[in-house]
C-alpha cells in the first residue's frame, strides 16, 4: 500500500497534475482525430474491413513490442524527453501517411504512430501516479481517464472542423494536434521527477497482485478501440453520414468523461470490485440494445452517452486501484502491465470485430464487447462473493 495517500496535496502538485492532465487530453485528441481519419482513408482506398482492422491492430500491437525498452527510453530521456521523442516521430509518421496508400507501409507507419502513443502517454500516466495527491487518488485517477477520454471524444470534432475535405490536409491538421500536445508540457520542464531504470520490469508480479483492476484494462481495451475503430462505419452502414456517425463516438466519450468521471469519485467510498460489476453490467445492456437504438438518431446519442460512463468508470476505477496497491518503485512496472492488458484487449477486438463485420455480420461490435464484459462480470462477481466468504 502506498502510505503516502494519507498526505495532504499541496498547489504546486495540483497545478502540475493539471497541465499533465491536459497534455493527456491532447495526446489522445490526435488518436481520436485518427480514429475517424484510418478507416476511412483505408475505406477510401479500397481496402476491406478486415484489412482496415488489421492494420489498426498493429497500433496497439506496438505497445507489446516496445515493454522492454520502455523503461530504458525513460531512464535515458527522462519523462520529457521520452515525450517529446515521441512526438516527433508522431509528426513524421503523419506527414508520410498523406502521402501514400501501400497497404504495408501504412501497418508500419500506424505501428510507429502506436508506440509513440504509448510514450507519451505512459509518461504521463507514470509522472501522474508519482505525485502525492492524498486522499483526491480517485479523483485524479478520474480525471486522468477522463483526459483520455474527452481527448478522443474532440477528436471526431476537429476532424470535422479540420480534416473533413480530405487529403493531406486532413494529417495535416492532425500534426497541429500533436504539436500542441508538446507545447502544454513545456511549462513542467525543470518540475519533472527524476527516474532511475530499475532494470528489470515486474510485469506478471504486477498482474498478480492486483487482478480484478488489471483485468479492468483489458475490457476497457476491447470497448476504448473497438469501439472507436468501428464506430464510425458501423453508423454508416446503418445509413448515417460520416459527420453524425463520428459523433457518436463523442457521446460515447463525453459520457466517459462525465460519468466516468463521478463514478471514479464515488469509489473512493464504495468497494471497487461492486463498482466494477455494476459499471460492466450498464455496459452490456447498453451494448446489447445499441442495434436497435442505432435507428433513432438522438437514442443511440443517449445509450452510447451512457456506456461511455461505464466504460470509463471501470477504466478510473482500475486505475485507481493500481495507483494504490503499488509503492512508488513499482508503479512503472504496474503502469506498463496496465497498459499492455490495455493493449492486448485492444489488438483481440479490432481483429475480431473486423473480421466478423467483414465477413457480413454488421453487429459483430456488440458481440465482441458483449462477449467480452460478460467474461469479465462473472470473475468479478466470483471474486466478490469470495471476498465477502473470507470476511
């Protein structure tokens, strides 16, 4: 247990957890860009659904590959150098993508685009948990998820505003995006803490000993990029223009934001494991009448407002957890065993979904997640009741 949570949190820690948190939210504001942009320039192109969701997998793919060097990259570059590394490669990535459509060079370049991704925001994440911030762990852990997810859910929008003509334009307005990313974090140059490798990480001790929250990352993988992959040409297919089908994808996050946001908060006084449950059951039953409400514009609006809120809700909740169950020297290794379940549940759905919607089944999103969360209730419910019998 981190015994340093019972520690008041002063301003100066308030105000650095404020520009990370806003760094987060422009970090994951050009993956939300993305998320519209990939698929439907993949689409464009001519490539088939299960193609478009091979190639996304490699971004999440890109995680997995890169766990071993991680924490070399942030003992060597420290948590600003390591992110403003990856930034650059972010912007390079961006400016060769408009300008090609092989279908091999876009799986590396999304690969790239992935680990960098994955810097920057395990940077982010690992400087944010580092902070003492006492009793507000919830609340910080919440808004921390809730910069990931308002950032995605701006990113349908600027697309929009930014991208919705098409062609190298719509990149380039994305290297703006990761641009200003870097800018917000400038400020906390001479703030950051300083990181010593630890040589090795203890990526299965971290797994073991904090199942139920670690788990949590791997549901929150298949809805946070299943979902977005799809969400888009899934509301297409079901007569949508490209404009009201990428808002749908904001709903869903603006409601973890919110929702999720509030249900992180209320944690703090509630066990976490019947939080979790309740939040993946909301997200079935949302799930499971999404093919039905897809037909009712402002319908669908509200159901995928509403599991936005539990999705993002199991998110903070595991994260927040993590955050606690961990002293400090080992909050890299949680983190990074956090974010490869992340990453894992995130390469299983976009193949998964891609190839049952390439294979005709436009419903295969709700499967997949439906599926999933369904897994994952039953062992939180068994790991509950076998809490309560020890008590």
């Amino acid at each position: 247990m981190n015994h340093s949570e019972q520690l008041p949190i002063d301003r100066r820690s308030l105000n650095t957890v404020f520009i990370l948190i806003l760094a987060t939210a422009a970090v994951q504001a050009a993956v939300g860009y993305n998320t519209v942009l990939f698929p439907v320039s993949l689409e464009a192109y001519g490539y088939s659904k299960f193609l478009i969701g091979l190639c996304l997998a490699f971004e999440m793919g890109a995680v997995i590959t890169i766990i071993n060097c991680i924490d070399w990259i942030l003992g060597k570059f420290g948590l600003v150098g390591t992110f403003a590394l990856a930034t650059g490669l972010r912007l390079l990535v961006l400016l060769l993508l408009a300008n090609t459509q092989n279908f091999p060079f876009w799986c590396v370049s999304v690969f790239c685009f992935g680990m960098c991704t994955y810097m920057c925001l395990i940077s982010l994440q690992t400087w944010v948990n580092a902070i003492s911030v006492g009793r507000f762990r919830g609340l910080v852990s919440g808004c921390y998820s809730s910069a990931l997810s308002l950032g995605t859910a701006s990113g349908p929008i600027l697309f929009n505003q930014l991208g919705s003509s098409g062609g190298s334009q719509a990149f380039q307005g994305n290297m703006v995006i990761v641009l200003v990313a870097l800018m917000v974090i400038i400020p906390l140059l001479t703030q950051q803490p300083r990181f010593l490798s630890q040589g090795r990480l203890r990526i299965l001790y971290a797994i073991r000993m904090a199942k139920v929250p670690m788990l949590s990352s791997f549901v929150g993988g298949v809805t946070f990029f299943g979902l977005p992959a799809f969400l888009t040409l899934y509301g297409m297919i079901n007569g949508l223009s490209i404009q009201r089908a990428s808002l749908l994808l904001t709903a869903f996050m603006l409601g973890s934001v919110i929702l999720g946001l509030l249900i992180s908060s209320l944690s703090n006084r509630n066990n976490r494991t019947f939080v979790t449950i309740l939040c993946v059951l909301i997200g079935v039953l949302c799930a499971v009448f999404l093919p039905l409400a897809i037909y009712n514009y402002f319908i669908a609006v509200c159901l995928l407002f509403v599991w936005g809120g539990a999705a993002g809700g199991i998110y903070a909740t595991g994260l927040s957890a993590v955050a606690e169950l961990f002293r400090k020297e080992d909050q890299v290794s949680a983190n990074v065993a956090y974010s490869i379940l992340d990453n894992v549940g995130g390469i299983i759905a976009v193949l998964s979904i891609g190839f049952l919607m390439g294979s005709g089944i436009s419903d295969g999103i709700v499967y997949v997640i439906v599926t999933t969360a369904l897994c994952y209730f039953i062992y939180c419910l068994a790991q509950l009741i076998n809490t309560e019998h020890m008590v």
